[in-house]
C-alpha cells in the first residue's frame, strides 16, 4: 500500500491506525523516503543512522568557523518551531532547542499547560492544531503514550500539516536518545559499532535508554550485550525475545565485575525509582551497580563510559576527568544529531557538505 | 486640538484624559497619521482596515519562497520587543511572538508577575516602564481594565516611548481579535464584505469578540447582522444602539436553523463561564447553539464558519474536515495581520511590495 | 604563579580554592589579560572600566543606524548563551537578555529548578555542566553565595569551559550592577568622577549595590562619599575600613538635608526587608530617607539622581520628570554596558570602533 492509499484508508479511523504494528505505520510518516514525522526508534535503520551520523559530522566541522556558523545559521532561518514540551524535561528541551538555534530556526515554547487556554476547556488536539498553525514544525515531549503519535497522526489528515517530533513521549519511546547514544557509540569507535561489546548497567526493566538502544542493535553485526542488573530490574522480556530474533548474542549477569574487562562501552543509568509502584526501589542494594573510581583500572584503556544523564550516585564524580568518560559529550551529540535530523526533515542536509 | 496640545494640556491628568471619548484620545495615540500605540477597535476604520489586509497579504505572498522570507526576517531585525502577558493567553501570546520572529524582531517575555520585581513592592507603572528601557515596543495583555491604556499615556509622556500593543485588556479591547476576523471575512469574501449577512451564535453577551466586530461592521456597506443567543446571553444593548445609530440592520433570535441559509459567515462563539457571577451557564441550554456536521447540508456553499478559539462542544468537530471550517486559517490569518500592524507602527509597510 | 601553575595546584580543590583572598583568585578567571569568567567587582579596575565604557558608548553609537545594529546583530550571531537564573530577578534578567539580543547572541533560558532535572536527585554541579554543554556562555543568577563562583572554577576544569557571568550570587556580588552605576556616573559627568561627591542614601547596610559602588570608588581621584542613613542601617565597617584604608574620604550622617547641596550625584535605595531576621525594618522610620519633590530645589542644578530600582516610597513619582532623574537611564545603561561586557569576553570589542 502506498501512502495514499493508506491516508485514504486506515488513516480515517486512529482506533484502527494505532492497533497497528509499527511497521505497517512508517510510510504514514515518511514523505520522499524521508522521514517526515521522527515518532519511533524504529523508523532509524541502518541507512537512516549512518546519514544522520555523517551530516551531524559535518554540521560541527562546518560550524567550528565563524562563517560556517554563519552558514549554518541561515539554513532554516525561514523555519519556525514550536517546542511543546509539558512534561517536565530541561536538558532534552535545550538540546532541541539550541539544535534549533544553530540551524537559525525560530522558536516558540509551551512548557506548561497551566498558562493554556487548555484550561479553558479545549481538548489537547485543538490546543495543537491551533499551535501548529503559527510554525513549520512541532518537538513534543507528553507524559501520555501515544500522544505524540496521535498528533503526527492528525496533523496528516490536515491540509496544514507540520512536522511532528517526538521528544518523549510516556515511557515508550524517545528515539532521538536512542539516535544520540547510538551517534555516540559511532563517534567512539571512529564509526565502527560492528563487532563490539556493549555493557548496559542498572535499571535495565525501566530505562527508556537501555531498550531503545538494545533495540537499533540490530542495525549492526557482531554486537554483544552484556546486561548487568540487579535480579529485580532485568531487561525486560520483549527486548530479549527481539535479540534473540535477530541473532544478537547477550548476557544477562549481577556481576558488573565479571563483564567489565570485555565491554567496549559502558552504559551506566539511574535507578528509575520515578516509576515504583510501592516503594520497590527501596529494597534494592544499588550499589553494586556503581562506576567506582577503582573501576577505571579495571576496563579497557579506549572502553567508553556512557550515561543518559542525570545521575546521583552510579558514577563516582571523580571518574569525570578520565578520558573514556563521554557522558557531557553524549549530551553535546545529542544536540548535534538533533540539528542533524532536523535539516534531514526539511531537505536541507545536502546543503551541509559530507566530507 | 493637535497631538502637541493634547499632550501639554489633557494628558498630564490621567484622571481627566481616561474619562475621555475613545475619539477624542485617539490623536494621542497615532503619529504621522499611522497607529503608534494600538489600543482600540476604534482606531481601525475602513482605510486602515484594507491597508493593514493588503499588506498582511503581501507579506504572505513575499514569504512563499525562501528568499522573500529572509527579507520579512530582516525588516525589523533591528527591533526588540516585550511580550507582557500577565493574563494566561497562549494563543494570543504564541500569534504575536511568531508574528515577531516573522519579521525578524528580537522577542523578550514576560508571563508571570510572581518572577518580576514587582514582589518587592513595585509599582505596575514602574515596571512596564522599566521593562520598555530595553526594548522597542510592548505587547501587552492585562486583567485589569485599562492598564494597557494607561501604560501607553504614561509612555507617551516620557522622553523614551515605545509603542504598546493592547493583546486584551480587560474586558473591554482586543482590537487585534477584531483586526483578525475582519481580516478572515475579508479573504473569504475575496475582499468584498460589503452587502454580506453575518450571523454570531452564542454567548454574544460576553463575549468580547462579537462586540467587536459588530463594532468594526460600520466600516462596510449593506452588511446584515443576526445574532442567534439564548436570551440570557444577548448582544447587549450597547451594541445595539451603536448598529442603530449606523443604520445597520439586525435580527435578534433564539433559532438558529431560521438564519443558516441566509448567512454567509457564521461566527460561532463559546459559552463563557469564566465570567459567571453565580453559575447562571449552567441553567442554560446551549445545545442549540452549537453547529453540528448536519447542518453542514443546510448552509450555503460558500458560507465560512469563524470561531475565535478555544471551542468546547459548539462545533462537532467532524465539522472541522468541511473545507468551509476556516477557523484555523483564521488563527493564522491573526498572525499574519498581527505582523502586517508591526510593519505599520515600524513604517516597514512600504518595503512589503503590495499587488 | 601563572594561570596554568594555579589550574594545576591550588585549582584541583574547592576548599582550599573558595578560601583564597579575591586577589589571588583573579588569574585563575582571566585569560590573555582579558576577563573571561566575571564574578566579582574586584576584576573591573581603572582601565578596564574605562575601556568597557568607550566600548558601550560607540556600541551604542553604531546601532542608532538600522545598518549600525544590524552589524552589531551580527558580532556574536554565531554564539549561543544560558541565561540560568534560579533567583527571581526579573529586571536583571531582561537587561542581560536584550544585551545578547543586541549582539546577536541566540538564547536558552533556566529560571526555574522545579522544571528541571534537578528533580531526578543530580547535584546543581551536574545540571550546570550538562546545560554548559548547549552553549558558549552562562549568564548566572543563584541565590547560594558563591555558588556562580564555584560553578565557573569548575568549568575552568574541564575540557570545555565557557564563560561565567555572574548576575548576582546571594549577597555577596553582583558586578554588573557595580559596573551599570559606574557607567552611569561616567555619562552623567562627562567621564569626570575624579573629585566627585557621591551621597549614599537609604539602607546602605543591606544594599548590595552601595557596597560595591564604594569598592569601585578607588578607582578613581578626589572622589568624596556621604553615607546618608537611619543608624540601624549605616554602612559596614568592612567598607569603611577598605575606604580608610584607600584614603577614600566619607562622612556618615543621618541627615539628609545636610548633604543635599554639596553632592554631584545622589543615589537612593529602598529599604532591604526582605532580609530582615525580625521586622526589624518596621521599627525604623525610613522617610527622613526619602527624595520628595521639593528636595529638587535644594540640589545642585547637574546633580544626578540614581536608583537601582525598583522603588517604593523613596523617590516621589513626581520627581521622575525632572531631567536629573536619571534612574531609568541607569537601566538602560546597565544593558548596554553588559553588552559591552560580553563583547570585550568574546574579543570582539575590537570590532566596535571607538570614537
């Protein structure tokens, strides 16, 4: 089925569209074969990945002068974005928005929907619409799951749609992290993800991070995971099924000591103890999950230490200084391949020269 | 009186110049025969209407292509202005900041009087005039009846004005709401409003929209007026009085399927509870006063349905789909003419080349 | 030492560091004898008040052409800055915000931990580095003393440090205002503060900014101070030490009439109560203390009034006409002198053409 086909078909009805899988859903939110609206990691193949790594290269190459700032600046210039974020999110809502400010897109933001005139009895899909009429693009960050995907949904259907982002959305997809981590791992090992060893240490049952990105394992060869949990928080099944579908070889242990010396990356994450249900965290002796500063001896000498940020206790601070500790420039991709996606949307990538 | 004599006499009493005719204040408040401060629905008449509508449609033309936008970018990228929104107002606030970044003006904001010095026992006064020492121009919305008004006299008297915008004051002036539905009617009409019959359905009592078109209808010949209310929520005498006076003729009725065929527009408004004194919305029915997709069958085929926005249950919104449902181009119509009274205070009217 | 022997000794601990007389602090936030990091009132002597206020006077200059601030736009266009103001400030906050908006500086904006993810139990130093990562400054307003202080020996740290200004830290600093009334007695005399007599009125014991007024004053020759104020609230001996020991010739006294005639400037403040232990501001009469409209007959015809506002009683409104009233010049003065302060930060001060 083509994209017409299906905007005229299943896209009448969102009960029907949104029981599909999520594989039937893409062409809806691809234009040209690009991607149009950036709702699911899975829409980031291969492909996808290596384009986006290589324009968000050049983006920060291009842009270390003043001129090609200037350059860069003036790219979408004539855009405006509305970031519309009501759930509480400082870093992921300045890293989009200063994505934006160096593509010269203009921006407007809701933060909070206390100051809408939602209160005033409108439903959130016409405060959206109504949003959407003043920009050329939405970033959107919603505590409902499926919220994001609706409006992208609706805003297709409309003969003024817009771009739609997806910053967050509940707790079941993010995939510009899942692009970022993964932009992150490719900048490490000088582009070259195949073939190596990925430890993901922590809250594995209820990290957005860790399942998003186990999941765009799948883009590369010869990746090996190794989950490093406490018995309670282990990755949850789906994930591993999917592995295992795809011929990804991982370890599931308690033991971060005995994986240490193998991994090529490191992805520590916070208890997300935001999600317990009745105080479960508290049960839980965390501590084994802990980068210790004595643990710097123990890995490998260009093994990479990453983190979704923020963090309390998972990482010694005193680990900040070496070298293979990447989580402030994990941020700082974040930003880049952000802007990188953003001028992939609107066609304006071939304008950033690829070395 | 000319504006100097006004100035040195009337406006160094804001006791004496408040209690003065809207007509009698308006030289104070324009310059050069151009709208400096923007306050009233009174100082928009039928040739600053069309001016203000043709250059909103030059600007739109001029920015269809990338290289026309970077010009509206650039033609008051010099300027700055304050968004002074202490009245929750998204839509309004999100119209005029885009209308803003159209054109290229540096935007500063103010939400929440909460943040501001003025918890340190300042006075309303002093702040604004502090705000306006950094900036070019305010936009300003305001609870309390007047203050916009008397922000803008206060300014004048300085030896630093700024214009004000009135983005709603109270419950008395939105004169850009009323610049923005007249600016609707003018493009569904391809620029002829003269002879059309309007219908307003509703609240017409309270709600400060339809008073002031009703207002703005002086400025065009032969146009007919129905207002369909529960008779709880009538056009208020006023108003009535005002339509007399201008020999503008208009039906009163509780039916509203009696006007759907004759109506060329229809303004659909909300019920508006937020002013209720003692709960008296709920002892009506207002069920007869929403539009429904059915009666999409008994309109004319080249009726527009208008609503200000936010709706709750006054339009279904599978009606929303009907190509005569203009409501959301008539929030970007706002912006637009929002932008097309910024070029015009600035005097940057004239680089948007008109047809 | 050097600043690169400090970076390497005493740099690597806060404790040892925090405990350094200012003095000896100073090279680790100076770079190729420009401030780079601005934190305390102690880094602006002679020259470089002196270089900050030709610097502000021709920006100013150049951008009274639209031509003039369209290249003003322009000199930072390819920088990105933080205004991370956690204390309410809004004033402060507007001035540093407009002062990028001049230089072309693109912004992000933190003012309010609760949205931040500093609810997820990261430390503030986390946050601020995190944030860092987006931009190439950071603007700080924090209400911890020392906490600006801390984060910007932090920054100087890493592998990626940027620029520190701080906007006012608890009680202890606030250069910027100390720099902006400086600035505004340099104007008001024509770059003449030698010789001046400069009368201090109010509540000069918790008035952040007479004490850092009187700090810069040794900088300059002859200067005469009057510290006019109840006797609850008479300045510090801390300041009237260091004016003895710079030979800095003040007199206190409770009456203001026998100061009146004899100043060059007067500068007023109001009462600080917000940080009063017991209502101990209540047991005070204060309004010996004020400016009132007749008191304009007993200064000398260019004494200057300043405020840092905002006011509540102690300068009658009506004074505000009188063209010795120069308090919101003060304001405007205070962004364009912190424009000039970032100019000079980023080295392109030399770009602004001195007269």
């Amino acid at each position: 089925m083509d994209r017409t086909q299906l905007m005229t078909s299943i896209s009448a009805d969102w009960e029907s569209f949104s029981k599909l899988e999520i594989a039937e859903k893409l062409p809806y939110f691809t234009r040209n074969e690009k991607i149009y609206d950036c709702l699911f990691a899975q829409q980031l193949d291969r492909g996808r990945l290596e384009h986006l790594f290589r324009t968000a290269d050049a983006l920060r190459k291009m842009t270390k002068t003043r001129e090609g700032m200037n350059i860069a600046n003036s790219l979408l210039s004539h855009k405006r974005a509305m970031l519309y974020f009501v759930q509480p999110s400082t870093r992921t809502f300045l890293s989009f928005l200063n994505a934006c400010h160096i593509l010269g897109i203009k921006t407007s933001e809701i933060r909070d929907t206390t100051t809408s005139s939602e209160v005033k009895g409108e439903t959130p899909e016409d405060a959206v619409r109504t949003f959407s009429s003043y920009v050329d693009m939405i970033i959107m960050r919603h505590p409902a799951p499926g919220f994001v995907e609706k409006t992208a949904w609706l805003m297709n259907r409309t003969d003024r749609p817009v771009p739609i982002i997806n910053g967050g959305s509940g707790k079941d997809q993010h995939p510009t992290q899942a692009l970022l981590d993964a932009y992150t791992l490719y900048k490490s090992f000088d582009g070259e993800i195949d073939g190596k060893t990925i430890a993901m240490v922590g809250d594995l049952k209820r990290g957005r991070t860790v399942r998003s990105l186990s999941y765009l394992m799948k883009n590369y060869k010869g990746v090996k995971l190794a989950f490093v949990s406490p018995k309670q928080f282990r990755m949850e099944n789906d994930i591993l099924e999917f592995l295992r579908r795809h011929n990804i070889p991982f370890i599931e242990t308690e033991d971060f000591g005995s994986v240490m010396g193998e991994a090529d990356a490191i992805y520590m994450t916070r208890i997300q103890d935001e999600h317990d249900k009745a105080g479960e965290s508290k049960a839980v002796d965390y501590s084994p999950f802990y980068f210790k500063k004595e643990h710097l001896g123990a890995i490998k000498k260009d093994c990479v230490i990453l983190h979704p940020l923020p963090r309390r206790f998972e990482i010694d601070p005193a680990v900040d200084e070496d070298r293979r500790a990447i989580y402030w420039r994990q941020e700082r991709n974040g930003m880049w391949v952000r802007a990188a996606l953003m001028a992939h949307i609107f066609g304006v990538d071939s304008a950033i020269a690829h070395e």
